[in-house]
C-alpha cells in the first residue's frame, strides 16, 4: 500500500514537473518574442525589459538571449556591458551561427568606437595619462587575446602588446596609437 502511494505520488510530481517547465518555456518565449519585436521598433530599453524578465523564469534560457541583451546594451550604448554580454555568448554558442557573427561585429564596432575615442582624447590632451601608469590593455582589454574575423571564421591570436596581466604601460599604449613599436 505505501509502495502504490510512493509510486502515484511520484509519478503526479513528474507530471506536474512536465507542465510547469512548458508553462515556463512558454512564458520565456513570450518574453522573447515581446524583446524582439521591441528590438525591431528601436526601443532597447523595453527589449532589456523583456529580456530580463526572461532570465527571471526558473528554467532553461537558450544562450541567444545574452546576444539579444548585448546587442540593446550596444545600441544603448552601454559598451562594456555589451562586449561582457557578447563574450559570454560567444563560450556558450556555435562559431557557425548568424547570431555568433552579429555578436562579433557588434563587438568589432565597439573596440573601433573606444580606439577612435582614445585616439580623440590623445589628440585633445596632451597626454590622457603618465608615461609610466599601467592601464589595462585597450587593445585586447586585458583578456591577452585579440579577436579577428575571417572569411573561414574568427582567428583568435596573442596580445602581443601587454604584460602577462593584460596590462600596458601608458607610453606603450600611446606609441601603438600613434604607429610606433607595434609589436
């Protein structure tokens, strides 16, 4: 008798398991959807919204939804969030997807907006930094690895411009800039 109880009582619990995780796909999938089409009218921050809310449903989120958030973050231009987004994404999913090649060009896009305005702030000041301050490196961001894209796909090299720390010198980083010593 206790074994038939045990026995129902566990198979109405995976039942109810079953219904509850497509409940919450479902939901996570509305959620997405609604972030999408926000994204299409231009309205990132309501896309962030949706997107959010989605991560808050206890179950399994596809990895796409960091590009979806990276991608409002650039377009709101809140770049660091963006490229940590996009990285994340990028460990997780395949190199052969659209979404992997977006995520990269948008993070392409962001390094050449942050080299240009370094390279604006060299030009307006005399110097943004001392000779002798580290920084950590613009160039790969302190990662080491510098990311390139390709026609067979992205080519992952060394930073051959900063210490093992992912740090540079600020005169070493002005010298890169200015097409001096580059490694």
């Amino acid at each position: 008798m206790k074994n038939s109880i045990f026995i129902i009582l566990v198979g109405f619990s995976i039942t109810l398991f079953g219904q509850n995780k497509r409940y919450f796909d479902s939901l996570v999938n509305y959620k997405i959807s609604l972030g999408l089409k926000c994204i299409d009218s231009s309205k990132y921050e309501n896309a962030t919204v949706h997107f959010l809310q989605a991560t808050q449903i206890p179950t399994t989120l596809p990895n796409e939804i960091l590009f979806y958030l990276g991608k409002c973050s650039y377009y709101l231009k809140e770049y660091e969030k963006s490229i940590q987004l996009i990285d994340k994404f990028a460990t997780l999913t395949d190199t052969n997807t659209s979404y992997y090649i977006e995520s990269q060009i948008i993070k392409e896009e962001i390094l050449k907006k942050e080299e240009k305005n370094i390279t604006v702030q060299i030009q307006n000041t005399e110097k943004p930094c001392k000779d002798e301050e580290v920084l950590i490196c613009p160039i790969c961001r302190g990662t080491k690895v510098i990311v390139k894209n390709s026609k067979i796909g992205p080519i992952f090299t060394n930073c051959e411009s900063c210490d093992e720390k992912g740090q540079i010198k600020c005169i070493d980083y002005l010298d890169y800039l200015r097409g001096k010593n580059n490694k």
